[in-house]
C-alpha cells in the first residue's frame, strides 16, 4: 500500500507547496493517478510550478474544491515535466475527468500550460 493511496477516491488534493522563506502555501488541484505518480495540470507561470522549480518538497492531502482538508498531509517530492512527457500526464488527466476536463481544456485555449509530476 501505499502513501498515496488515501488519494484515490478524492477529486481534488490539497498540495502544499513552500517558498524560500518556508511558509507553506497550499493549493486545491485536480490530480490523476498512474501507478505510483500523481499527475497534475496547471498554468505554466503558476506560483506553484516556480516553488516547486526551486524546492520539490511538498505535501499532498485530500481536500474539496475550496481546500477543505478530507485528511492529513503526505510527504511527497515534485517536479514539473518536460513537455516530451506532457501527453501521459494529460492522458491519465483526461480518463479520471472526462468531459469536465475537455471542458476546461477549451476554456484554457491559448494559456501556457505545464503538467507536475508528484511522488513519494
């Protein structure tokens, strides 16, 4: 079993991202599970994706849209995917969302966007 696996069921996590200073800055995202990885999708000039450039300690919890915590943070690492690997994150995105993500693809038309790779 393993530490992310209290993820599974979840629709959104919570990631704590840190700054130089060391507060915590935490996040609702949607996230996908492959294995082992959780995959995330977000703005590329996102203040998340520059923390995680400079530190990939982070930590990941179950929340709702709002961030409203569902359960205890995981310690995790992260690091933002080089486009070559940007589909399977994408994939794995689009198959536990669906239409709501086509949806929201559409929507973000024309935005930079990076995909963060999260693990334990």
């Amino acid at each position: 079993m393993s530490a992310l696996d209290v993820l599974n069921n979840a629709q959104y996590i919570s990631l704590k991202t840190f700054r130089k200073s060391g507060q915590a800055v935490p996040t609702p995202v949607w996230f996908a599970c492959e294995g082992d990885r959780l995959y995330i999708v977000t703005q590329a000039d996102a203040g998340k994706v520059k923390r995680i450039r400079n530190n990939g300690q982070v930590e990941v919890a179950p929340c709702d849209a709002r961030g409203n915590l569902k359960g205890d943070y995981v310690a995790a690492q992260a690091r933002e995917l080089p486009s070559a690997e940007h589909s399977r994150a994408n994939d794995a995105l689009n198959r536990k969302y669906g239409l709501i993500k086509r949806l929201f693809d559409l929507m973000q038309r024309g935005r930079a966007r990076t995909y963060l790779e999260v693990w334990v």
